[in-house]
C-alpha cells in the first residue's frame, strides 16, 4: 500500500515515540501495565524506605501502588505507615483482606515491609491467569478502566464502541 521510500526523522528536541501496547488483548495490557507500576514502585519504595539520605527519601511520598500515610518529618522513610494495593488501571483491586476479613483494595503495613509486600503482589501478579478466580475479577476491571471515553454531543444510547470477548479488544460498532 503506501510505504516511505526515505528515512523518518524524530523532530529534534522531542523524545522517541514509545511503542505502543493497544494492540495486545485488555487482560495481557493491563496486566503488563500492572506488573510495570510494581516494578517502579518496588524501585520508588527501596528509593525512600531504604535510602540513607533523608533529603532523597523525602522527595518520594507517592507512587501507582503505594502512597505514605503520615510522613516522618524527622526521618523521612522511616517508622511511617503505608498504604499499598495491586493497580488495575485507575483504580486499585480488592484483593486484599482486613484485620476484620473483610476485602479491601489497599492496605496499611509499617514502611520497612512495604518492598517486600510489594514484591510479593509483583510474584502473585506474574502468575495469575485469566481463567482464576482472580483473574476473572481483574479481567473484569481492566476491561471497565480500558473503556475509551464517551464522545461529547452523542446520545447515551449510541454507543461507537463495544467490547469483543473474542478478541478482548474495545472496538467500533457497526452503523445501524
């Protein structure tokens, strides 16, 4: 069809476009996505729990899978409590229980386990299929946060897209 007989340029100044990831599946998507905010936050989370310097650690508060509850003024990283959860697109998944038993979506653990939790939800993620029970429900959640945005102006009850299990893609509906 059409190709270019010459070499793209990037424009100068601006970064490399990244490689884009919409053309896998929602589940293997988000799921990627997920295990990438984990690794990040695993890196995020040595870089202020574990770090020697204060004025490092304390430039951190926040990350997609965990944010400090009340910061330690006198010694950043240290001794605070934290709240982590397993990200699925905007949201975080209730996959985890309470003192109480009841399930929640993030919890609140000292900060010295937090790269061990988080490491731990990383192993747990890498593992899930989409057939478990779990996989199921972060399926389910994936595909509700993968939904492109309603169009200004349309009427509600036209939709242009719709969700196709058989390729586990958001796609155009056909004009009726």
């Amino acid at each position: 069809m059409f190709e270019m007989i010459t070499k793209v340029i990037d424009k100068p100044g601006r970064k490399p476009r990244k490689p884009s990831d919409k053309h896998l599946p929602i589940f293997e998507r988000i799921k990627g996505r997920s295990m990438d905010a984990l690794r990040q936050g695993i890196v995020e989370a040595k870089y202020r729990f574990h770090e020697e310097d204060a004025e490092t650690a304390n430039k951190l508060k926040t990350s997609k899978c965990w944010k400090v509850d009340k910061v330690n003024i006198n010694n950043p990283g240290q001794d605070e409590l934290v709240y982590v959860g397993i990200p699925c697109g905007k949201k975080y998944m209730p996959f985890l229980q309470d003192d109480q038993g009841n399930t929640v979506s993030t919890n609140l653990i000292a900060s010295d386990k937090v790269v061990a939790q988080l490491e731990a939800f990383l192993v747990a993620l890498e593992a899930m299929q989409k057939t478990s029970p779990q996989g199921k429900i972060f399926h389910q959640q994936a595909i509700e946060s993968s939904e492109p945005p309603k169009q200004k102006g349309k009427p509600e009850h036209k939709k242009e897209i719709k969700y196709d299990a058989a390729t586990d893609q958001w796609v155009k509906a056909p004009k009726s």
